[in-house]
C-alpha cells in the first residue's frame, strides 16, 4: 500500500493550491458573491486552462487520463478556498456519468465540450423525496413523436442556473433512463436558487419538457449513476476534508491570539480538549476518504457501502467541525465578514448534499458484505 | 406536591390565549411564523396592542406598569405569546435597563424613561461588548469624561443588538482612570440619536441583521444620564445579567418548533411516505421532545423555588445551557425536515434590507417553512451568546458542584 | 403547582435517608453480597415494619393511603444506597397491578401478605423478544381441567428466585390475561442468576406450568399492567436519580481529594465541565421524572407517553452519568472493591430495565399526542 | 497512490490465516470466542506454537528472534490473530520489556531474559504505578537501597495487570535520592518468586482478575538486574510508552466484535423479527462501523507513514482516544444485542477464580454470547488505562495543534 501522491498528482496539487491562494482568496470570493458574479464563467475557463476539468477523465475520452484521485485533490484544495463553481457537479458528477455509458458520438462531443470549459454540465437526479436515496426517481419519460417528453420534479440541481445542458433521470417503461436537455429550451422550467454557502442551484420542474437525446436505457443507467454518484461523494468529501482543515487551523490561530480574562484561549483546557475531537475527527474523515477511493476497485455492493460509510461518517464530522469552529470563535464567527461562518455554511450543505448521515447509514444498514471478510481490507 | 396547574390558573391561561387570539393581528401573526427577527413595526404595534391592556411589561413591580402575577403566570403569559409566535419585544429595555432602573435609577430617570418603554416608544440596545472584552467586561476601553453637567463619550461598541432599532443605549463606559477596572465603570444613558453615534450593521451568517457596531466620537451626554453613582456601573451590570432566571432557556420556543417541525415531517414526502414516518428522523425528534419536556420541568421547578434562593444563579446556567443546545437542535431538525430547501438561502420576504442583490428564493409557500433556512444558521450562536456554554459549564462547576 | 414534599412525604423521606444510612452502608452492602445474603428477608422485614411495603397503596386495599409519589420517595433514597431488595418488582409493579384489578379476596389477600412483607411478588410479563416492548406477549395460557396451563418463556424476572409468588402474563383464545402460580411449585422452570448489579433475578420457562387462578381477563389485564409498569418505571427513574446524586457527588469529592501532576483533579477545566455535563443530566432527569408522576393523572396516550419520554431520557443519563463517574476516578473506579463502580452497574441496570433509550423513543414515536396542545403543560 | 494490498502481502496475508487455522487448538479458539481475559496456560500453549514457527515476537528486531516484515505485515499478522480471537500474548514483555533490553539492557541481560519471553517460559509484569501517582510517574516513592551488590526494594505498586500470572516485574524504583525526582528513578528487573513480594488481587467490576497490587518488603534483586544506568529509568520508560504506534487502537479486536455483533443481532428475537431489522439498532452498527473503518484507514496511514515522523506520538494518542472509544461502544453495544442476558452476570465457565461465592449463570449456551457482558463492564476501562482520554486529548492539543 502507498498513500503517498505520484509527481504528477503532487503537481496538480501544488497547482490548484497556489492558483486558490492568487485568485480564490477570502476577499476575492465575496467580492464575488456581493457582486453575484458567481454565475460569471471567468474561473471556469481557467479551470479549463489549467486541465482540472479533465483531470479525472480517461485519455480516450479526451480526458488527461487521470482518475477520481486527481479529482479527489483538486477538491480537497477547492474545500480550503471555499470554491463557488459547481466542479463536482460538472465535472465529476456529470462527466463521470457520461464516462461510464458506452461511447457515442453524443457522450464524446459533451466531454470535449467540457473538458474544455466551453460548456458546463448539471445532472438532475434528485427529486424532493428521495431524500437523499440516489435510488428513487419519480419522473417519467414519455415517448412523444420520436422523442420524449418529461414529468417530474428534480430539487437541489447543483449548478442549474449556469448549466448549458443537464442530463436527466427518469423512469421509462423499460426501466431507468437518462435523457439529455438544453438548458436555455427550458429556463422557464428552472426554479434558481443559492444555497447557503452561495452557490448556485435549482429546482426542476419538469412539464412535458421536450428531449431528444435519450443518452441511456435499463442496460447502464443505474450503473453510469452509481459510478457518477460515487466519485462524486469522493470528491464532496475531499473537499470536506480541505475545507475541515482550514476551519480547524484558523480556529487554533484565533485561539492562540484571542485575549480572554487575562490569558489566551488555547490555555483553556476544555477548548483544547475540544480542538482534539474536531482534530479527531478530521483524521478519521481523512482517512475514510482513502477507503472511499479505495472501494473504487471493488464491486458493489461492496463499493457502495463503502461510500456509504464514507459520506455518513464525513457527513457528521462536518457538521461537528464546522459548528465548534464556530463556537470557539464566538460572536465574530457568526459575522459574514469573517471567514470562518463560511466554512460551517459550506460544510452544512456538505452534510447533507446527495444523501445525508442518516441517509448513508441507512444504506450501510439495509446492505449486505462486509470489508473485513477479507481480513485486512478488500483489494 | 401538586403537580397540576391549579384551576384558577388554568382559568388565566385560556384567558390569555383568548386574549392572544383576538388581539395579535393577522400580518404580525403570519410574519410570526416566518420567524425572522421580528420587525421593529410588528413589536412596536403589539406592544402598543399589549400596553392597551396593561401587559407591555408583566415582570416589572406594579408601581411602574407591571403585574403582581406568581412567577408561574409570568411564565405562562410568556409562553402562550410564544405559542402564537407573537413578535419578541424590546428585551433590553424590558428585561435589562428596567430592573436597573427599578433598583438605581433616581426618579427623574425612571419616570423620563421608563413610561415610554412600557408604550412602545422607545428602543433600547444594550452598549456592552468592545472588540477586545468579549465575555469580561472588566476590560472595556470607552470612556467618558466629565466636563461640567456633560459627559464626553469616545469608544467603541460591538455585537450591539438592535442598534439599528434603538433610540437609546444603555452603555458601561469608563469614568474613572485611577482605579481598578471594576471600580473605574459607570452606567450611561446615551441618546442614540446624538452627534457622533455611527450604527455599522454586521451581517450573521443566515444574512439578517441584528448586530450593530456603534461609533461613539465626542458624544455628549448630560450628566444626568449616569445611573446610579459613578464607578458603580460593573455592579450594576452583573446585576442585570444575572436578573433573568429562566427565560434563557427558551423553552416556550423551542416547544412550538417541536410542533413546527412534526407538522413540515409530516407534509415533506419520503419515498412512499413522509419524512416523520423515517424511524431515524422520529428517533431524533422524539429525543429532542424529551430533553425539551425535562427542560420545561426543571423550569417549572426553578420557577416554584424560593426566588431569593442562593443556588438560583447556577440553576440559570443549567437552563440556559441546555436551552441554547435544544434551540440550536430544534431549528437544524426542522431545516432537516425541510430537506433541500433547508440548505437554501431564503431571505425574509417581507424583510427591508438583504446582504447580497440577488433575489433568487427557493419556490417555498408554505408561511412557516420560509424562515426555517435561516433562522438554522441564526441559531449557531444560541451557545455563544449571553455566556458561551462553555462559560456557563465553569459557572456550574464552580457555583453546583463547588469544583 | 407546588413541588415541595408535605410533612409526611419529608418524614417518609428522613426515614428511609436514616435507614439507609444506618443499615445499608456500603460495606454492609458488599458483605451482604460477599456472603450470598441478598436473598434473606432480614431487609424485607424491616422494609414492612417501617410501612414501606405499602407505603404506595390506598387504605381501602390496606396499604397506608399514599401515591406513587411516596413510592419513589422510598427509591430515589434506595438509589442513594443501592438497595439490592426487589422493591419495585414486589411492592411497586406486583402490588400496582394487583391494585388495578377489580377487588377480588384473592388480590385483598396477596397485598395484605405483601404489606407486610409475608410475601414477596414478582411479575413476569417482560419476554425475549419484547426487548422492552410492553406490548409483545408471546406466552400462551389454554384451559385444561378447571386449570390453565401456561406455555412461553419470561425474562429478566426481577426478584424472581426469591419470590413467592409470580404474577404471570399470558394470551388466552379470550385475549391478554394475568395468572398467579406458585414460585415454589415451579422452582425446577426457573433459571436464577444475578444481575450485573448483584441484584436477582431470573427466567421462567413455562413448559405446560398449572395455574389455578386466572387474576383477570381481557378487560383489565392490560390497563393493570400499564399502571403497574408506569409506577414501575416512576420508581426506577427515582432510584436512577437517586444513584447519579451520589456517583456525581463522590466523584465531585475524589476530584477534589485525588492529586495528580502536583494539583488537585477537581483544577483540570475540562473535567469541571464534564462534571456540569453531568450535573445537567442528573437535573433533566429530576425533573422528567416530576413530569412522569404528574402524568399519573392523565390518560393514555398521554400517560404512556410521558412515561417513555422519561424513561428514554433517564435511561441515557444513567448510562452519562454512571459512565463518566468512573472515568473522573481512572483505575479505582473499575474495582470491585470501591463503590463508584457500582453506581455504573446499577445505573446500566436501570437504562436496560423495562426498556432502554431506543425503546421508549420508539414508543414516544409511534404514539400521537402533544403535552402542550394545552399550553404549559397538561392537568 | 496505490491503496490495494499487493499480491504478495495477500499470500502472505493467506499463509497467515491458513496457519493459524491450523495451529490454533480448539479449545483454545473456543475460549477466544468467550472473549474473557486469556488464561495464562493458553497464552503458554499458544506462544510455544508460535515459537516453532519463528513467530512469537514478530516485531523484535530479527537479531533478537523477530522478523523484518514490514510495518503492514506485522499489522496483517496481528490482525489474522485477533480475527481468530487466538490468546493475547504477554504485551508487557513484548511490547514494552522487549524494546527496553533491546536497547538499554546488557548483552547479559539481552541472553538472559530474551529467549525464555521467545519461548512463552517466563511472564513479565510491569511494576509502575503507585497508589499515590497515577499517570504522574514522576512522583513514584517504591525505593531500592544498593548494599554490596544487592537492591533491597521496598514499595507498593498497583494496577499491576497480570502480576498473578508474572514470573518477573521491570519496576520503576527510586535509588538516587538527592536528585530532582526525573533523575532518580531507575530500571529494575525483579524476580516475582523473591522473599518479601506479596501479590494481592484487585478484582475488577466485570468480577474478573487482571489487575493486582504488589508489596515489595526488603526485596533483594542482584544489581546486575539494573537495566542501564541508575538515575535514567524514566527516560526509559518514557521511551518504553512511545514505542508502540498504532496496537492501542484495537482495531482489529473491534472489527471482530462488529461482526460478532452482528451476528448475535441476527440470533436474537425482537418482536416478530430480528434485533438486526431494528432501524435504530441497526443505525448504531452502522455508525460504529463507520468509525472502525475510518479508524482502520488511519492506522494503516500510520503503518506507512515515515516511522521516525516525530509527530507520530500525537498520531498514537489519536488513534489511541478512538480506539478506546470504539472499543468500549463496541462491548456495549454487543450487550445490547443480547438483551437481558447483556445485564446478567456470566463469569468465566471454564475460568480459575470468581469473586463471589454464588455460581448462579444465565442459561446462554452460545460460545460467543458467554462473555459479552463482562467484556461490556470490563471495557469500560479503555479509556482509563494506557493515559486516559482527558490526558490524551491534552497531548493532541499540544503536540499537534501547538495550543
């Protein structure tokens, strides 16, 4: 076993690092959010520029053949800066799904297309009750004079609002299908929203909404969702981890500066204790994201509940981490001037974005297999 | 041991929530359930509703305009104003600056301020916290000096709440230099509106408005706005903020969230069912059902205890220790229950200023799952404000366990 | 409202605090245990002379007039001093039920005995797979001869093997029923052992056991056993407040005795804080239960519910409180020898008894019923 | 990156298993399935088998009679081990004796103690604590007057595990006494069977044996049997308590008992199904095995990590705080499962001693079900022993986080 990045992979780190430290500074980032540029799509291009966009992505398919590693550490670094672009939803989510269905000229041009960075992907998976269940979906597809037609409801569609084309789920009468749709054909049918790390999201509404393009049916659908959810979750809470770390150490200089009855408070001892746990619990998410990456190689249900256990567990570190660090800082960390307030913001929409602790747990629970028949761990 | 309300003061209860019913008027009661910070029109228009009926003030002596009510009462009027979510009122002025103003405040003062505070015309903030004092306000740097009948006040003041709101401060400044800080402070009125007061709003997190800091350059203020005697201020001060026994534990709100948050389980489907059926999701709001009961009682205890009771400072600390952590609870359950809407950014809709220019709203229609978002991120402060958890565990152990 | 004990309720409390004090120190207790003593009736005698046998039934059924309010009078004392006497099996739960049913010579007869501690009762109705369920009854009762026999198999039968006779629960073609048998006619089906608390108990395994007397039928049988049981778990939780008074306390008096590092522990922070945690928790719990008594006055649902919302939040307290008194005392609070350590046994005891958290929170949400549609509180 | 076991480590991984399948007596596997403390004779039998395959000291140096496996290997051996529940061999002169001679102790004494710890022949305690120390070794009062070339040792030590089964004892004694107390301490190797050394059992709540105190009355020990250099035995045993990384966190004891859990909740019956179907028990498996994964990941982290990185102790102190966290959830939470019979009191069927006369026993007839609720009471000491989480906590705070 080897934990330790390759050259290249220490590059791309050192690389989205230090572009996060020039462009992605604190007081850019709300500059941004205030100015609602958010949507704008200056750092995406960028990402584009310096290949993150298809650093996860096979070099057959146009991609710099790398995998859900690469991804895992552009999103790590993107948790320490707080990020806004919807990366994971593109790029991961969106392109990992296309990867997976068999290649079609259609799959081929949309990954060129996002590769690079001239078009932005969203998946519209999610619907209000699943809550969190990636294996639920209401909408329906119709065929229609040789296309189809939509009805559904899809909820939390990260990126929606800046999205040029979103992939579909939906329900035929031959099982699960995915069905590709032109986001400007269907602005009226967006319900955009922020979420309240101030990214951008939206509902979809689904009317009769016309789709030419079925881009999968029953034989890889769930299968192409499962791999697209899975790196996905990977990335999500690699980018939980980045931006744990960067709450933890910015909450430890607070402590070590802030004055309080005579001493500074990292000599009180609870608030140390206190320090531990959230430490504790960011090694421990650290840790869970290698067996998540690691399940990569195994067969469900083998990787599902290994990203299951993943998610759940980062799931509640986050939430812990994210609220302490701003409970150590008292009232200046409830300001939305300062910058720890963010981090618990963007850690709660973590917690519960594609399923949340419970939601996990449940799936680990109702699961079967378990990763230490093996002994050590499953190879 | 009689457990029960007696029938009398079941009596006082139906004719409060009779009373509630027939007087909060419909746009308040409806923006009650939003359960954003309440608008200064609202409070100011229910106090009035309130005063009407001799009940601006129920706590307060009846010499100056309160009630002889039993601490029980007290308690219950509270609550069924929360029941109906009816707008939170000027507690500054209400539960801080009145009490101070009863025990130290000549009777010029108490009858120039406290009137106008019983009918809603004045708002009071609370001048407290500096940049660097947070909880130990020995430390604060304001000072005012006296020249002749004026006092000259130059400071800063920070996490002042409603600032914006308030036509009045209530502010410990620095009157005397020779002496050690807790003899060195006095107790000001500051009329808000006076040259050299700048309010700066600081936004929280959920993006309302509540906090303020406030810029005091060369402010003038007559001397007969000291309360009290010079130097005393720190006194009074610890007075006030141990007046207060039982309602940080906000149990009459976190009660209604409770309920709120059963009534949006049971409408947010799940699957085949609804939120409320999903054992995990019960299991977490049965939970916070029982602590919130267990809490009730121990208010209901400390409520019938012998209110001169040496022990009822630290049973303050237990009840707003706990209160802080089920409100905080309460309000992440019912973003929970709300699901994706729960993390989405919903500024009040009938609010005046947002943070950000952009309009975007989840399509949320539902009257009280609109503020649900927000206030779950308001509410991470409830352990920090009013004495961190933390502080309050070193009271315990200190005043209970005698550590 | 008014919480304060009448006269009688501080004169009954003095009595039971001296009692204990005297005769069950915590040497006494361990010698009684060191010499298998807990099944003498010495204790149990005195328990009657001093009126505490029936100290919670109406004068009409010859107890002594008072409530469950004196009955968990006597065990919050008993919790101090861990009692080891089936009190609430036997005067609490055997004698509440029997005081439920309509006034037979049978029943007059039993509470006389009971009273006056001639005899000792128990109650099985709890059954493996109930796990805490007071609703799940397996055991069968058919006709034969004028007789009933009973078939099924009862667990954790607190005071079991040292009863005399056993109150047993069964389903007849009829419904839910109550039999009595005699313990000493069935000695060879009971399967005594002790409980990690030192306390007995035992299982019956009903293999075509005779019973002669049918107590009650399908008319009262399950509304004897919900306020036996409500009663019962009042009492319990007053012993679980009890027993974490004096574990926070005699751990509050080592941390201030016990040095280490050249302080003394009761100066480290983060042990202050814990001890408020715990003092929090040893409060919730005192009042919960004020609520539990208060709800003898109200119907089911209601009832029940107030029971399990106490019983869930006293049974997780127990496990706090009980769990860290032994960590403040580190070594000596895992030995046989000191008492802390039994506190903790005790305190497990209580938390799995008629019922652990996961139970009660189970019932409080599949019941409907608000305590506050009526404002504060119900009457 | 490359986060697979490699093909070889799994042969190695499979001739491991495949050994101890073979090797491991059966009444031996059936009394690790009890899962009570080991019983001396079987760790005996058990060490001697491991001996003839060169394997009862794996992670000694080779030169001592260890192997040169890697840091993985060695985890993959214990970890097949414990998956077998085989005895737990004597830690102390294993881990911590061992590491000591290695690099402190005499070539006399290296040829002398080694071979017999090797071949299972002689047991070792450890003689630290004292009734008034604590964690604080500093201030241990045990003193050894040198005479000739005799130690005469007087003192009292406590919670010293295993002393009923130990041939020897390494003793932190006092012989210099003019000294700052850090400089006064020394190393001892002390012969159990010497006139003057009492042992007197401590039982534990859970009513089993495992911790003792010894009293040393004019104990003679030869001088030789000073390790090193008088006056350096704390800095030796501050080496010694670092030395092990990653074994405190159980893992491997806990991944078991999460499927033994599992199991028993597949066995045992709630209402018309299974504890398992239990939505809210099942919730509390799947939480611990979250955790146990992460905290496996963790240690295989260390495993490959720099093994002279010097923030490794911090790292120990994590994985130490959650292991023994999740060791004792673990206990807990099998008792659960067992329902009624996890309250019961079940002493060791085929044990030497219990503490109390009665031998009353629940009826359980199933191997792994025989011992879970002692193990539940007995684990309630792993956040206790080896530094307690508070002190743990402490260490990550400083040495990690630099508060």
């Amino acid at each position: 076993m080897d934990f330790s990045l390759s050259a290249e992979q220490q590059l791309l780190q050192d690389t989205v690092t230090q572009y996060c430290k020039k462009q992605y500074d604190f007081e850019s980032r709300m500059a941004r959010v205030a100015s609602d540029k958010v949507a704008d799509r200056t750092q995406w291009k960028a990402f584009a520029d310096l290949g993150w966009l298809g650093a996860g992505l096979p070099e057959e398919l146009g991609g710099y053949g790398g995998s859900v590693i690469d991804n895992s550490i552009i999103c790590e670094q993107f948790g320490h800066a707080l990020v806004l672009e919807p990366f994971i939803s593109s790029a991961v989510l969106s392109c990992q799904i296309l990867a997976s269905l068999p290649v079609s000229q259609q799959t081929m041009l949309l990954l060129e297309k996002s590769i690079a960075g001239d078009t932005i992907l969203a998946t519209a998976h999610s619907e209000p009750a699943a809550r969190g269940n990636l294996q639920h979906t209401e909408t329906r597809a119709t065929p229609h004079k040789g296309e189809w037609r939509l009805n559904g409801k899809k909820s939390l569609v990260v990126g929606l609002s800046i999205a040029d084309h979103v992939i579909v789920s939906a329900n035929t009468d031959e099982g699960a299908a995915l069905f590709l749709v032109d986001a400007e054909a269907i602005q009226s049918q967006i319900k955009p929203y922020r979420t309240i790390d101030n990214a951008l999201a939206g509902d979809l509404c689904l009317e009769n909404t016309p789709s030419s393009v079925k881009l999968s049916g029953p034989e890889h659908t769930m299968r192409a969702l499962a791999n697209g959810f899975a790196d996905a979750l990977i990335c999500l809470c690699s980018e939980a981890v980045g931006a744990m770390d960067t709450a933890l150490f910015l909450t430890r200089d607070y402590l070590k500066l802030r004055q309080q009855f005579g001493s500074s408070l990292n000599n009180f001892q609870s608030l140390q204790h206190r320090m531990a746990e959230m430490l504790v619990e960011l090694e421990l998410s650290r840790s869970i994201v290698y067996h998540g990456i690691a399940s990569s190689g195994m067969s469900d249900p083998l990787r599902s509940r290994a990203i299951s256990a993943m998610k759940a567990l980062v799931s509640s570190a986050a939430l812990f981490v994210g609220a302490n660090a701003v409970q150590l800082h008292g009232a200046i960390g409830m300001t939305e001037e300062y910058s720890i307030g963010h981090y618990y913001k963007r850690l709660r929409v973590i917690s519960h974005l594609y399923g949340n602790e419970d939601t996990h747990l449940k799936i680990l629970s109702t699961t079967q297999g378990s990763f230490w028949d093996e002994g050590v761990h499953q190879h | 041991m009689d457990l029960r309300l007696s029938p009398d003061d079941i009596i006082f209860r139906d004719e409060i929530r009779a009373f509630v019913e027939t007087s909060l008027p419909a746009d308040i009661r409806r923006r009650g359930q939003h359960d954003y910070h309440s608008h200064k029109d609202d409070v100011t228009r229910w106090m009035r509703i309130l005063y009407s009926n001799g009940w601006s003030a129920v706590h307060w002596p009846v010499e100056f305009g309160g009630t002889n009510w039993s601490p029980l009462r007290k308690y219950i009027f509270q609550d069924e104003l929360r029941r109906a979510r009816a707008p939170v009122l000027d507690r500054c002025a209400l539960d801080l600056l009145g009490p101070v103003l009863f025990k130290y405040g000549s009777r010029a003062q108490q009858e120039r301020f406290l009137p106008r505070i019983l009918r809603g015309e004045e708002w009071w903030c609370q001048g407290f916290s500096e940049p660097n004092s947070g909880s130990d306000l020995a430390s604060i740097k304001t000072r005012a000096e006296l020249s002749g009948d004026t006092f000259r006040v130059n400071g800063h003041k920070i996490w002042t709440t409603e600032a914006h709101y308030a036509d009045w401060m209530f502010a410990l400044v620095k009157t005397e230099s020779d002496k050690k800080p807790q003899a060195s402070i006095s107790f000001l009125l500051l009329d808000m509106k006076s040259p050299g007061v700048t309010v700066r709003p600081i936004w929280s997190i959920e993006e309302g408005l509540t906090l303020n800091e406030v810029f005091l350059e060369d402010v003038s203020v007559p001397a007969e706005n000291l309360v009290g005697t010079a130097g005393e201020g720190w006194r009074y001060a610890k007075d006030l903020l141990t007046h207060e026994r039982t309602s940080s534990a906000v149990i009459s709100h976190t009660k209604r969230d409770i309920e709120q948050i059963r009534r949006i389980a049971s409408r947010q489907p799940q699957e085949s069912a609804c939120v409320i059926d999903d054992p995990l999701f019960a299991r977490k709001l049965s939970r916070l059902e029982c602590e919130t009961i267990a809490l009730e009682w121990a208010v209901l205890r400390s409520l019938s205890a012998d209110q001169d009771d040496s022990s009822s400072d630290a049973v303050a600390s237990v009840l707003k220790l706990k209160g802080a952590e089920l409100s905080e609870r309460a309000a992440l359950l019912a973003a929970e229950a709300l699901g994706d809407y729960g993390i989405a950014v919903m500024n009040d809709p009938e609010g005046h200023s947002t943070r950000y220019p952009s309009s975007l709203a989840p399509p949320i229609t539902d009257d009280e799952e609109i503020g649900v978002s927000a206030r779950a991120l308001f509410r991470r402060a409830t352990t920090i404000y009013g004495g961190t958890s933390e502080i309050q565990k070193t009271l315990i152990a200190r005043s209970i366990l005698e550590l």
